[in-house]
C-alpha cells in the first residue's frame, strides 16, 4: 500500500511537471496560459471535435491492446497499420472511376483500408500456417510487400494530374489537426463500436488470453473469436490511421497496455487502466499538438504514451522497477544477515571453547569472518553495518564488535533452520550429508513457522529440545 | 496488353539500367544482413532500425547544423562530414533502439514484441517531431525519406565518373558486408543457429548481437538515401525468407537472396514503368504516369516469395500437397489389395470380384481416390481386369500378401506386449501396416517366434522370398 501511495505521488509529481514546464515555455504571458485553459477545458469548436474523436480512439486502442499484448500479437498492429495503405489507395482508385471528385469520402476510404488490413493479416496467418516461415518473418514480410505496393500506387495516384489525390499522403503520418466533425462521427462510431464488442467478448476474450486449449476444450469458438479479436484490432488501427498515422498507429495499441501492465496482475484492472492510459495520452497529445502548431498531434500522442510507459515502468505499483528492486534489496538483506549470523556461530562453534560459554558477547573478528566467506571486504562490512542498525550486534566504544543477546538469539534460530533442512534432507530425500549444505543454504531464508513445525515433528525423535542440532557434515574454511 | 507492356519497355534507356543496378544493389546490400536477422527471428527487428534511422539522421543533421552555426565547424567542412555523419547518426540510433529493446524487456519484463513496438514507436514519433519541430534547419522531406529518390539517381554522380553516386555507396555496402560474411562464417553461422552452443564455444553473442544491429544499421542508411525505407523494410526479410523456402544450407541461403534481391530490382522497376501507365488508362485516368521504383520492388519480391512458397521443391505448398496426395493414393491402394486378399481368402479364389465391390469396400476415402488408386494398381500389373471382374495378378498377390502379413504380424505384437482388447487390434493395425519394412516385418517375426496365426486365429502369410538376414 506504501509503494502505492508512493507511485500515485510520483504520478501526480509527473503531472505537475508537465504543466510546469508549459507554463515555462512562455513564462509570463498572458496569452499563453489562457490559451492553454482554453485548449485544455475544450472551449474551441475545432479542439473539441479533434478532441472527442482521438481520446475516443485512444480508450478503445487501449482496451483491444490488452488482450493484443495478453496474447503476444503486439506488433500484428504495425502489420495491419502498413498493410492498409493499399486498401486506401485502391478505395480511392475506385471510387474515382465511379464518379470523378468522390475519391476521398472517408467511409469508402476506411473501408478499403480495413479490408486490405485484414488480407494482411489473413497473410501472416496463411504464411506461418503453409509454409517453413516463423511468425516475425511473416509479420515482416506482409508488412514490407503490402506497404511497398500501397506506395508504389500513391506515387501512381499521385502523379495523375488530377489533383484530387493531394491530401492522401497524409494517411502515412496522419493528421489529427485536419479531422472534421464527419471524420470524428464515423472515428467515434467504430471506437464506440470496438469498445462494446470488446466489453461484450471480454469474459471470452480473457479466456482465450489465459487458456486457449481450456477455451477450446469448453468448445467455445476459439478461431471465431480469434478473428474477432483481429477484427477488433483491424478496425482500431483503421480508424486511428487517420488521426496517428499508419506508421505509428501501433504504438498506441502497444503502450497503453504495456504500461497498465506495471499497475496490477488483475486483467479488469488492467484494462481499465489501459483505457484511461490511451484517453489521457490521446487527450495530452491533442492538447500539446494545438498549442503548437508545429508539432504533429500523432507524434505527440505517442511520445505522451511513451512518458506514461516510461513512468509506469519505474514507478509501477505492481511491477515496476523500483518496486522490484526494493523487495530484491529486501532479500538481499536478510540472506545477507543471516549468512552473517550463521558463520559467526559456526565460528563460535569451531572455536573449541567450552560449551558453557555464552554465544551472546562472541567478538566479531573481520579476518576470521573474510576467511570463512566469499565475501569481499566491502560487502561485510555493509553486512556488519546492517546488522549494528538492527541491534544484533553491538560496539561498546572501542573498534570490537560482539554479538548482543538479540544476535544471539537469532543466530541460533538461523543455525538451526539451516540444519533442520539438512537434516530434513538426509532422513528422507537420501541426500548425501556433503551435498545437502548448498541446497540448505539457499531454502534456510524463507522457511517459514508452518514449515519448520513441520520439521520439528518430523524430526522430534532426533532433537527433542528445541536446541541448535549439530552439525551433520564437516563445516569447511573457504 | 502484352503489346502495350512491351511498347513501354521499349523506352528503356540507361537512365533505367543505373536505377535497376542502384535497386539491386541496395537490395543486395539489405539482403545479406536479412538472412541473418530471419534466421535469428529477429525480423521484425529489421523493421524497428529501418523506421529509427530517421530520427538518427534527423539528430546527426541537427548536432551538425548546430556545431557549424555555432562556429565549430566551417562550411566546407559540414558539407564534408554530413554524410559520415549521418552513418554514425542512423548506427547510434540502431544499437540504441537493440540496447533499449533489451532494457525494456529484461528490466520492465516487458514481452519482447511489445517492447519492441513501445521502443520504435517511440523512436519514429521522437524523430518525426524534430525534423517537423527544426524543419527551418533541417532539410530533410519526410516523403524523400520514405520512398526514397531512386528516379533522379544519375543527377548526382561521383566525382570525375558518370557513375550515380548511390550506386557506389550501396556498392560499398555489399562489398563491405560480403566481407564481413566471408570474415565471420563460421561465427554468424554458429550464432544464428545455436546461440547457446556459439556462447560455450567463446563466440561472445551478445557482441555478435550488437555488431549485427550496428552493420545493419549502416546499411540501411546507404540504401536510405538513394532508395528510401520502404525498400529497405522489404529488401530486408523478403529476399532471405524466399531462399529459406528453397534451401537448408546457410551458403546457398545466402547465395539465393542475393539473386532474388537483384531479380526483383529489374522486375520491380519494369513493372514501375509498364504497369501504372496501362492499368491506368483502362480506368480512365492519364497514361503518362510511373509509379514509385522502391514500392515496386516492394511488390516484386512478394511476388517472388509467393512463388516459392507455391513451387519451392521440398518446401512449397504445391510439392508438398502432392507428397501427401500421392501418400493417400498409396494407402488406398494398399487398402484395395489387402481387401482383395481377404476376400478371396474368405470365399473362393477363384469367385469373380467386380469393380463396384470394391467400390463398397468401406474404403472410408473419397470415390475419385478410390478409383484413381484402383487405376494404378491395374496400370502396376497388380490388378487384372477380365470382363467386368477384377483379380489379383501375381505380382499383386505377392504385394497383397506381404501387406496383410505386416497386419496381421502387428496385431499380435501389439496383443502380446500392449495386452490391447482383441476388438482394438485392427485399428492400429490398419495404420501400421503401410509403412513396416519387410526389415521390420522380419524382426516382428522372429521376436514373436514366427507365429502362424494371427490374434484374431487368420493365418499369417508367409512372404515370397524372405529378405537374407543381416550381414548376409
């Protein structure tokens, strides 16, 4: 819950930044910032059409990503995006020859699109089926020879004088900016569309995710909802192409998804994410992309999904980076702690004194201690300097250590974990007694109390008392 | 139409042969690291660099442009070192993308594909705002970069020949990664096949890895320029995947993509000049029109993948569908003998059998296979056919005998060690009878002592000449 807050933190700190340094772009004027309010609360005709159609598209890419990324198809997203183009300029060849003038009705172009899209794919899937192929070099290859065809006819269509063809190319890089309410009506059509198909299937959909065989095996239809889902896919970068571009429109499948990922291990969870993951990058790269006019909106729509994947794959509540890498520096911790501990016993045990002497108040002695481990000097130390913070070892002003009562005590449970295991595994795993060090070595530090009554049980008739076992192998100086 | 084709190649001039030679060589050049990339499953990875060397390029441009206007650099100088540049720029670019790919992927356990896509995505998007951001300062059209002008190759020639100059940069390219092929054989070879082995072997992968995506990279660019990235992205894979549907070997794997590369130059540009004008003037628009070189080419080697993929010997889906035809063709008339043998062994051997009889057989396939497979065996000399009514010759007596001495042979190996129910012998038996070898059959026999019964109490044939035992 603490690494949560964190994260929520660090996310609105993120926020903050980002508002921060438009502000500074311009600092002091005036205009700048009201334009900013105006563009952000959505108060020109234009931003708010613009804007509707692209968060529209960016909550449904996000949602169709998931289960895209879930099934490890990411990148047929990039396949479908190029091998569009085709479809574009055939619909609009066609339409020509119909009446001169109507070429570039979006419809009839998305349509074209969407068709030759899914003949991609059905090519990936006909390729990797029929021949030697691997699923990469299909992607690969559909996408090269379906994009070189759909260029090799924009450059024909283009060279035509009729002049009706100009704005075609701008379904390669896409242009948000140019987007009429029509566009946003039949973009908002086919999200609203994938959205309630993909909600609709989601139970479904999940299943085939997780379990295809158990899908298949409840004879459910596993190639229809397959192609459902390429369908959904297939619509989702159909109607982004205009808005992000056929190169980059996977990116907007792919983030999104990917940094929901990070967040939670629940699918629902996850997907909502995701959803407000593609609406708040649609809804900043607008944003950013209206402010400066420069600035291409599908470019920037990216890279604000970009910012988002890069954050959440630091700060991640679930699987982030930083997470991660404090629960590992957590486990380091304790087996270092504990290796400390058991080679101070054993050394106490090696050091032929009576038996009476108390464990608690043994010197530490850095030379004994290097000369029993692996371990390089530096790393003891952090070890010695970790165990003073937790009480488990004590200086009493001068330069020698000892072990506190505290140390004791834990030292002997450590000892005695690690031999219970050994012991364990010569009774009944018929381990030989030299080997079993190693493996007891790495279980000793995650043995937990049901484990170890369990052992003790187990054990009873060999160590009655809840004392320190020996030692059943010989223990080695490295 | 064939005339109107052949009246636009009739055009052809030598502007044409130096874009086909530029294409081919380009395409040759992408060709040579594709195979590799393919056999390492990192296709798509051609993709990811061919789509970041633009911002590569876009940031050497600006770095370039900022040190002359801030008076590091003298003109001449720019002008000399901006095409270095831009080489170091799209190979920087490359290695970082694999660099960062791998970040993503091992640090945020990310799947590969995914961070594949989330790094080029982000890459492209980053490269494409700057050159939109600079477009004052940077000259570069972002249509130029995507389709490449190949058209207008022989405007810029080297210097004191009248050879285009792209042709010799991608030149370079080829020589430079045949060189690199020729050097490291054996090492690329160990590490796209095995790279587990290769890293016990001291082949360093991760090195390899890099090296390739930086060689790559380089290659790209030269192509790039002269030939925009649409033909990269299709000269890359394409051309190696059409030799991996024709070849096991590496050498000649490699070999062939370099002949698909060069083949699909010529048809592309051919059809880049031939195609459009005709198709065009059918649909009522302008016959003066071309269509781009680069896409063309595109076109060209999908088409030739395809056509291995269809007609490749071992491999293609045409060959292998008539393997397996001619398998089920086989079967069935092993089916057909093995009836006529117990038919006649269950009546007389002498009662006539007609054709429809077998027909009725429950052969469980289709009636053209059936009679197909009938067919054959009259056309063997297996089958004799004498006024209506079919009979075993000989020759077919003798296949049919040693067929059911297999099955028969198998049903009771299969009940002596399986303990199977005596009602389930047959069904596995009916597989395996067409493929023991008499090697086999002779094995069998002598490890179930050469019974003369079978199972179910039929008798066990015994075969014409039994083979020589081994070492004989």
């Amino acid at each position: 819950m603490k690494s949560n807050g964190v994260s929520w933190g660090a996310f609105l700190l993120l926020a903050m930044c980002f508002g921060g340094a438009l502000q500074a772009q311009e600092q002091g004027s005036e205009e700048f910032s009201s334009r900013v309010l105006r563009v952000a609360l959505l108060q020109d005709y234009n931003t708010r059409v613009v804007m509707a159609g692209t968060v529209m598209l960016g909550a449904t890419s996000g949602l169709v990503g998931v289960f895209m990324l879930l099934r490890r198809r990411s990148l047929l997203g990039d396949v479908v995006g190029h091998a569009s183009l085709p479809g574009i300029m055939i619909a609009f060849l066609v339409m020509e020859t119909i009446s001169a003038g109507s070429g570039k009705w979006l419809p009839g172009l998305l349509v074209g699109a969407m068709a030759s899209g899914f003949l991609g794919v059905l090519c990936v899937t006909w390729l990797k089926r029929n021949t030697r192929l691997k699923e990469d070099a299909t992607m690969a290859i559909v996408l090269s020879v379906f994009f070189g065809g759909g260029i090799a006819l924009m450059t024909a269509v283009q060279k035509s004088p009729s002049g009706n063809a100009a704005g075609l190319n701008s379904f390669v890089f896409g242009s948000a900016a140019a987007m009429t309410a029509a566009d946003v009506q039949i973009i908002g059509l086919g999200a609203v569309g994938a959205m309630a198909l993909c909600l609709l299937l989601f139970k479904e959909l999940t299943v085939l995710c997780f379990d295809e065989e158990f899908a298949a095996a409840r004879g459910w239809p596993t190639h229809t909802l397959d192609l459902a889902l390429m369908l959904l896919v297939v619509s989702i970068s159909v109607i982004g192409i205009q808005s992000v571009g056929l190169i980059l429109v996977v990116a907007i499948l792919i983030l999104p998804s990917s940094a929901a990922r990070f967040w939670t291990d629940d699918l629902r969870h996850m997907a909502w994410i995701a959803v407000g993951f593609g609406g708040a990058s649609a809804y900043f790269g607008v944003l950013i992309s209206a402010l400066f006019p420069r600035l291409a909106a599908g470019a920037v729509i990216v890279l604000a999904g970009s910012v988002l994947f890069a954050f959440s794959m630091v700060f991640g509540a679930r699987r982030g980076i930083l997470r991660r890498w404090r629960i590992h520096r957590r486990l380091t911790r304790q087996v270092g702690r504990h290796d400390l501990l058991r080679t101070v016993f054993e050394l106490w045990e090696q050091s032929g004194q009576p038996p009476e002497t108390p464990l608690a108040g043994y010197p530490i002695e850095t030379k004994a201690l290097l000369s029993a481990r692996t371990w390089s000097p530096a790393v003891l130390h952090r070890w010695i300097k970790a165990a003073a913070k937790e009480g488990l070892i004590a200086t009493d002003g001068s330069a020698a250590r000892q072990l506190t009562a505290l140390g004791a005590r834990e030292a002997k449970r450590v000892v005695r974990n690690h031999r219970l295991w050994e012991v364990y595994l010569i009774t009944y795993a018929d381990i030989a007694p030299s080997h079993v060090d190693r493996s007891a070595d790495a279980i000793e530090h995650i043995l937990d109390c049901e484990l170890l009554e369990e052992l003790e049980t187990l054990l009873q008739k060999q160590y009655p008392e809840m004392e320190v076992p020996p030692s059943p192998h010989e223990i080695e100086n490295q | 139409m064939i005339y109107e084709i052949a009246e636009h190649l009739s055009g052809w001039t030598s502007l044409d042969t130096w874009i086909v030679i530029t294409a081919a060589l380009a395409a040759m050049a992408c060709a040579l690291p594709g195979n590799l990339l393919l056999l390492r499953r990192q296709s798509m990875m051609g993709d990811a660099l061919s789509h970041v060397a633009l911002p590569g390029i876009v940031l050497a441009f600006l770095l370039s442009h900022w040190l002359q206007a801030g008076g590091w650099m003298s003109r001449q100088m720019h002008e000399a070192i901006l095409h270095p540049i831009f080489f170091a720029g799209a190979m920087a670019l490359g290695v970082l993308s694999a660099v960062l790919t791998e970040w993503v992927q091992k640090l945020g356990r990310v799947e590969s594909s995914a961070s594949l896509g989330a790094v080029f995505t982000t890459l492209f998007a980053l490269g494409l705002l700057l050159m939109r951001a600079f477009a004052d300062n940077v000259d570069i059209d972002p249509d130029c970069v995507l389709y490449g002008t190949i058209e207008t190759v022989v405007v810029n020639t080297w210097p004191g020949t009248n050879i285009p100059r792209a042709a010799v940069i991608n030149g370079a390219a080829l020589l430079g990664n045949l060189a690199l092929i020729v050097l490291f054989y054996k090492e690329l070879k160990i590490s796209a096949f095995d790279p587990a082995l290769a890293t016990t072997l001291g082949v360093n992968a991760t090195v390899m890895h890099y090296a390739l995506m930086a060689v790559t990279s380089v290659t790209l660019v030269a192509a790039f320029e002269s030939v925009g990235s649409i033909l990269v992205i299709a000269m890359l894979v394409t051309p190696a995947a059409t030799a991996h549907l024709l070849t096991d070997r590496l050498s000649s794997m490699l070999g062939i993509s370099l002949v698909v590369a060069a083949a699909s130059a010529l048809l592309g540009h051919a059809m880049a000049i031939t195609l459009p004008p005709v198709f065009f003037s059918r649909i009522g628009f302008p016959a003066d029109v071309g269509a781009s070189t680069a896409g063309m080419m595109g076109v060209a080697v999908g088409m030739l993948l395809v056509g291995a993929a269809f007609l490749s010997p071992r491999y293609g889906v045409l060959s292998r569908s008539a393997r397996r035809f001619r398998l089920r063709l086989r079967i069935v008339a092993d089916d057909i003998l093995g009836l006529l043998y117990r038919l006649n062994e269950r009546g007389s051997a002498e009662q006539p059998r007609t054709f429809l009889q077998i027909f009725r057989g429950a052969m469980g396939v289709g009636r053209l296979q059936t009679f197909m497979a009938f067919r054959w065996l009259c056309w063997r000399g297996d089958v004799a056919i004498q006024s209506g009514y079919c009979s075993l010759t000989p020759a077919g007596e003798s296949a049919a005998r040693r067929l059911v001495r297999s099955h028969r042979l198998w049903e009771a190996y299969v009940e002596k060690h399986f303990g199977v129910p005596q009602s389930q012998l047959h069904h596995s038996a009916e597989r395996a009878e067409h493929y023991l070898s008499p090697r086999l059959q002779e094995e069998l026999a002598g490890e179930l002592e050469s019974p003369q019964l079978d199972p179910h109490g039929r008798p066990i044939p015994k075969p014409d000449n039994p083979p020589p035992a081994d070492g004989a």
